[in-house]
C-alpha cells in the first residue's frame, strides 16, 4: 500500500477574496501574515492575522493563514477550528480542504479525508496536492481502482513525477496486475535513479516473478541510492543465495 503521504503545503492566502470584498485594512494585513508565515515568524503572522480578522470577522483568508499557523506550532485541534471557520465563511477555499483533509487522513479518518479531497477538487480539479492525497486516501482504504484512476490521472498531468509511479506500480501489484506494477516501478527508477523506495519494489516484484538476476540489480540499485536501507541488503542476499543454487542446478545439469 503507497505509504507516501503529501505534506500540507503553506500555500499562503494573500490574494482571494471572499464573496464581498474586506476593506483595505484586512487585505493589507493579511498579506503581512502570509509575508511572515513564509517567512516562518509565526507570531508577527499571527498579529497581522488577527488584526486582518479585526477589520473583517468573515474574511475567510486569515483563517486558512491562521490554521496553518497553528499547524505549524503543533496544535492540530486549534488548526481545525481555524480550518472550519475559514471553511463556514467561504466554501471555495481549496486549500482549507485540502489541509483539513490532510488532518483527517493524518488520523485515519478515511471517508472524512476522502469527502473534503473531494471538495477541493470540485473548488479546483486541477490541484494536485489534493488530488494526490484523495489518491493516497483510497489507497488506505483498500479501494484500489479508484486510487488507481487518480494516480493515472496525476500522472497525465505530471509525466515527470516519480513519485506517482511509485505508488500506481503499488496499486497496480494490489490489483494483481503485476507486469503492469513493474512497468510503472521501470518508470519511477527512470525518472529517478536514486529513488530507493522505488528500488526496493521493483526488486521485490521481479524476485517475485522469479527474474532473480533482475532483482539482484534492482536491490543493488537501491543500495546504491541509500545504503541504509536495510532490506534491500537483506533482499540482496536472498537473490544472491538464489541465483547460486540455479547456476549450481545448471552447472550439474551439462
């Protein structure tokens, strides 16, 4: 199952308006607060945020700002709160979906995750960050086609990502089809040579398929892109042992 989850991006809300437009004031200082909140002064961002909320109570904007805020200093609950507020002043911010469906999958509240990638994709079908969590979110739940069909479709957007092929390979595999799943792992170790994790599946699947020689090279791939990865020394060994009992085999057999 892909175990890769996408982080909340700080995407900064600097520029979107709610449905009326704040006054000068809360624009202005909430721009200061997502300036800061780059900067990662939490608490300068904090002030310019609040006082944004002063001139404007609904303005959706410094809420997502101050979820992220409260994200940031570990406290999940109270970047909730800001998450929905921002959420029950306007219902187009994608963002606030997206990072509160983050949360949830976070806690492994799957159906609740999947329902609020859902809204951020109906906000913004192209936004990939949500889309490549609602992805990881069926893969949790095990409803593999429907993972599969978001990760093909971030992949028709993003060819040159690896990491999608990474996980589609491993959809692909629960699915059964595994000449499939290594064509996609093929592509992830293509698109980046160091990619261990990627490595370490293409190996296993090949060993699987009883392509030992293929999966020595695989496990020596990904030894080679992180030495510390300890299974794939231990998968290198059991290829290795392998492929010394089939050339003994051979050799008697002449």
């Amino acid at each position: 199952m892909p175990t890769r989850c996408w982080p909340l991006t700080a995407a900064l809300f600097a520029a979107c308006l709610p449905h009326h437009l704040p006054p000068p004031e809360a624009l202005r200082h909430n721009e200061l607060c997502a300036i800061a909140l780059a900067e990662g002064d939490l608490d300068r961002a904090e002030t310019h945020c609040d006082h944004s909320i002063e001139f404007a109570p609904d303005y959706a904007d410094p809420w997502t700002n101050k979820g992220l805020i409260a994200l940031r200093r570990g406290d999940r609950e109270a970047a909730k709160q800001c998450l929905i507020k921002s959420l029950r002043f306007n219902q187009e911010q994608a963002q606030a979906y997206s990072d509160l469906g983050s949360l949830y999958l976070d806690e492994r509240e799957y159906p609740r995750a999947r329902d609020l990638f859902e809204r951020a994709l109906k906000v913004n079908p192209d936004f990939n960050e949500a889309r490549s969590n609602l992805a990881l979110t069926y893969a949790r739940m095990e409803d593999w086609e429907n993972a599969r069909r978001h990760y093909r479709h971030i992949i028709a957007v993003n060819p040159l990502l690896s990491g999608p092929h990474l996980d589609l390979g491993i959809v692909e595999h629960q699915l059964g089809h595994d000449e499939a799943a290594v064509a996609e792992l093929e592509k992830a170790v293509a698109l980046e040579p160091g990619f261990a994790s990627a490595w370490l599946h293409l190996g296993a699947l090949l060993s699987s398929a009883a392509r030992f020689r293929e999966a020595r090279d695989a496990f020596g791939a990904c030894l080679d892109a992180d030495p510390s990865v300890e299974q794939c020394r231990q998968n290198l060994e059991i290829v290795g042992r392998q492929l010394a009992v089939i050339e003994v085999a051979d050799a008697g057999s002449r």
